[in-house]
C-alpha cells in the first residue's frame, strides 16, 4: 500500500513509516504497543503489511482498511461492477490485483498509474486492473511475435508506380525496419530487355521459361505490335534486400506525354535508387544520352538534414545525391566485345557523360570478370561503368552450327568461336558487380526499407508536382 503513502504523504510520511517498521522489527512485541495513540498510528502500517504476512492479523487489519485515503478509491471503484458496502470491496480489488501484478515495479494498484502505463487513453480501459495487465502483455507479445516473422518472399513484381503514374503502398508489406539494402533501378528504350535482364538479376535464371519471370518480359504479340509490357514502375524486392525497380522510358517517335512522363520515372531513379542501369540493345542513341542529361538537371534536390522539403533547392553542390549508371549494351554482337570496338565505346560514353554528375565510372569493370583475360588493365584507360551481354542464343545449337562449317571433320565436334563467354556466365559476373556496389546513403538520414518507402513516396509526388519538369514540357510543346 506505498501508494496511499503517496497519494497522501501527509497522513502516511516516509520517514514516519520507517521509523515505525523499525521498532516493529527491533523490539519486542510488547514494546510496540507501547499506549493507545501509538496503536492508532500504527494501524495503518499493519494493514499495508498484512498483505505480505500470513492471514492471521488480516482479522484485526481489515477495519483499519477503510481509513485509507477515499477520494482516490472514486474512479476504479466505478469502473469495478461490485454491489454492496463500497469500504470493504474496495480492499479486496486491490489486494487481488496486487498479488497478480507483482512484478517489481509495477505501479501501485488502485491508482490512475497503472491504467496511464498500460492504455495512453483513459477511454480504452478495461474493466478492471487484472484485464488491463494481462492484456497488454499479451498485446506485448504478439507485437514481439510479429516483429520477428520475416516478409513474405515476393514471386512477382508489384506495380510501385501503376500505369496512370499513381503511387501504389502494396510493396510496403515486403520491407523490413532495417537499413542494409540496395535499390537498383532500369531504364531503356522499349524492348531492350529491361524486364528480362531485371528478372535474371532477381530471382531467375537463364534456363527458365520466360513466362515464370517476375518481371514479366515482352511477349511475341507486344513485339510484333510494337506496343510495350511495362508501364509504370514495377517493384521487386529480394530476399537479400535488394529492390528492383522496372520502368518503361520512350523517348524520341513518341508523344511528348510519353517524354514527360519518361523524365519523370528516371528523374525519380536518379533521387531513390543507389544503381540506375541504362540498357541498350545497340550502340548508341544519342537522344538517350541527352534524355538522361535532361533528367539530371531535373532530378528533385536531395532533402536537406533541417528540412524536409523534397523540392527545396539552394543545396551545396557535395550534398547533392547522384545514384551510379551503369551501361548494359544487352543482344551484343561478337564484333561489340572485340577490344579495339570495346575501347571506342567506352571513348564514346565518356565523352558524351563528360558533364554529368552521375557517377558513370569507376565502380564496374568488365576487364576485372576474367572476360578478357589477356587484356591489361590499363587498355581501357577512359573506362566507364559499361557491361556487354550477348545475345540469349540456343547456345548449343548456335555453336555446333557454325563449328560444323569448318572443313576439318575433327572441329565439327568442338563449339564455335564466340567471342564472348556463354549469355548465363556473362549474368552471374553482372550480377555479382551490381550486387557488390558501394550502398551509400540515399539521403542526409539513414534509410530503413520502409523509411526508403515513405522517402520515394514523397520524392514520386514532388516529382508529380514538379515546375521544373512542367515547365520544361510546356516549352517543348
Ligand atoms: P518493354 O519496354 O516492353 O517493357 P523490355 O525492355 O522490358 O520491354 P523485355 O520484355 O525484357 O524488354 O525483352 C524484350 C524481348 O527481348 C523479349 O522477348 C526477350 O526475350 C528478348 N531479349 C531480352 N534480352 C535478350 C538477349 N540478351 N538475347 C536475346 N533476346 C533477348
């Protein structure tokens, strides 16, 4: 009962009740009941200690009850539906719940404590101090339970961004509250192989049928119809926390509708994602080097620390974030992986990314894959972030095909000259180098999963809403 003490210090004072459980303790029973008045005084004192004693002096102690404090007794007794003399059921409420709850620690019973600590909300309070308890620790318990059941393994991509460029929450389901994660996003021209390369980078392998795919690849009807599989963005998430982002860009022969939104979609990459892989399927358009520099002058300013805003600008140049491009020249020939041809196009991007802020080189190199073995370091000494996958050919038969042309019998039997590595060996060395990218902060705070959600909501719709990128439209108009 130290909370009638509290409640009402001036009847029951700390110092008081130790003085008196000392000469309870110390002397003789006879010497306690040293007169009347004492007795009085004292009653109070048995009583809170009659509970942790056996029942015997209950008998005496339990009249005494009644002198604790009663204007704090009001609410719960309320709340409690106990018919009858109010003084005596009023002790055994707290008494009960006080054995119950008798964790150390815990507030005092009968008091507004313990329903404060458990429910925030006097509203939501439960019927009485014992229903209270056990169920928030049960409620404790099965948020615990929850906290550690791992996210359901996606098997499909989720649409991020659907075909009206409205922003989805389905992907929210999949993230955890942690930080290791890499976001790696696409862009490219339609039917490059955006959703193919995607899938082999997330969950699928070569061998596989293009139908199981989670980023579902363009069938043969969409091909010949020259209309497109992706629209949107397309969300994957793996279980290594690696988010795949799969967008849809058109740029030159489209309407400007299709630019505008295409520029929206890569300027929202460029803000939320670590890796932005720009595949192409021959070299080179050089409307895509100008649409990715239009998109970076556009690109929404990184929040800074003190304020949230996503468009806010006057940031300094070092505190401004630009995720790494890398160029995937996807179906390449056996004349593309030639080195001499190798060099001119790692010439040809670094010229044309002279100015950019996009972190274009010195974080993925072929020549460190073992794919051309003789090939010195320094041979591609303007190298970018650039990466070649041949064609998905039916490599057996393709190889035997041509070795078979030769005139000696004995090289029929051996595979063809290449001139690359098999399609599925060129994708594991890709996707051991994205994978291995450096996962440097998105923003000027530390990003969970689910934080980085929230962060690309907010960047999507300041992308939506963005001046610049209307204005840029209307002039184009
Ligand atoms: P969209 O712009 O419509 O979304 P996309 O860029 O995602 O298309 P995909 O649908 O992945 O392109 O691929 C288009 C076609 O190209 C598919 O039939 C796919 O099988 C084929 N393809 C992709 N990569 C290769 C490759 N390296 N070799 C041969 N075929 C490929």
């Amino acid at each position: 009962m130290s909370e009638s003490g509290h409640s009402q210090p001036g009847m029951y004072g700390q110092g008081r009740r130790r003085r008196r459980r000392r000469d309870r303790d110390v002397g003789p029973p006879g010497q306690n009941l040293s007169g009347p008045s004492r007795d009085r005084e004292y009653v109070p004192r048995e009583r809170r200690d009659g509970s942790e004693e056996p029942p015997g002096p209950l008998l005496q102690k339990t009249p005494i009850i009644l002198a604790k404090p009663p204007g704090e007794r009001s609410k719960p007794s309320q709340s409690v539906p106990i018919s009858g003399g109010q003084a005596l059921e009023k002790p055994i409420m707290l008494i009960k719940s006080r054995e119950d709850g008798g964790k150390p620690g815990t507030p005092p019973e009968g008091g507004p404590a313990p329903y404060s600590t458990c429910l925030p909300d006097p509203k939501q309070r439960h019927g009485t101090v014992n229903t209270i308890c056990n169920t928030c620790t049960l409620l404790t318990a099965v948020i615990g339970q929850t906290k550690l059941v791992p996210p359901e393994k996606m098997k499909h991509s989720i649409k991020l961004v659907d075909d009206q460029m409205n922003w989805c929450d389905s992907a929210m389901e999949y993230l955890r509250d942690q930080t290791d994660m890499l976001v790696v996003g696409v862009i490219g021209l339609q039917g490059t192989g955006k959703s193919t390369i995607m899938s082999l980078l997330s969950a699928n392998a070569p061998e596989e049928d293009q139908r199981v795919y989670v980023f579902r690849a363009q069938t043969q009807e969409i091909k010949e119809r020259g209309g497109n599989q992706s629209t949107g963005i397309d969300f994957y998430i793996t279980q290594e926390r690696v988010i795949f982002l799969d967008t849809q860009v058109r740029l030159n022969l489209s309407p400007l509708l299709f630019l505008n939104q295409s520029l929206q979609i890569t300027a929202f990459l460029f803000t939320v994602c670590h890796v932005v892989i720009v595949i192409q399927d021959w070299f080179t358009d050089i409307n895509l080097y100008r649409f990715l520099q239009t998109a970076e002058m556009l690109k929404p300013s990184t929040p800074s620390a003190s304020h949230d805003s996503t468009g806010s600008s006057g940031n300094e140049e070092g505190s401004e974030y630009y995720p790494h491009i890398v160029f995937l020249q996807n179906k390449s020939s056996r004349d593309e992986f030639c080195p001499r041809n190798l060099k001119k196009m790692h010439m040809a991007v670094d010229k044309l990314m002279a100015h950019s802020h996009l972190k274009y080189k010195g974080t993925l190199s072929m020549l460190d894959c073992n794919i051309f073995p003789g090939l010195d370091r320094d041979y591609l000494e303007t190298e970018v972030n650039m990466f070649l996958l041949p064609l998905m050919e039916n490599e057996g038969e393709d190889a035997l095909t041509k070795a078979g042309s030769g005139s000696a019998p004995l090289f029929s039997l051996l595979p063809g000259y290449r001139g690359h590595p098999t399609f599925s060996s060129q994708v594991s060395k890709l996707r051991s180098q994205i994978l291995a990218m450096s996962r440097c902060q998105l923003s000027h705070t530390i990003l969970t999963e689910k934080n980085w959600f929230h962060y690309a909501a907010r960047i999507w719709d300041g992308v939506k809403k963005s001046s610049a990128l209307s204005e840029y439209s209307r002039l184009q108009a």
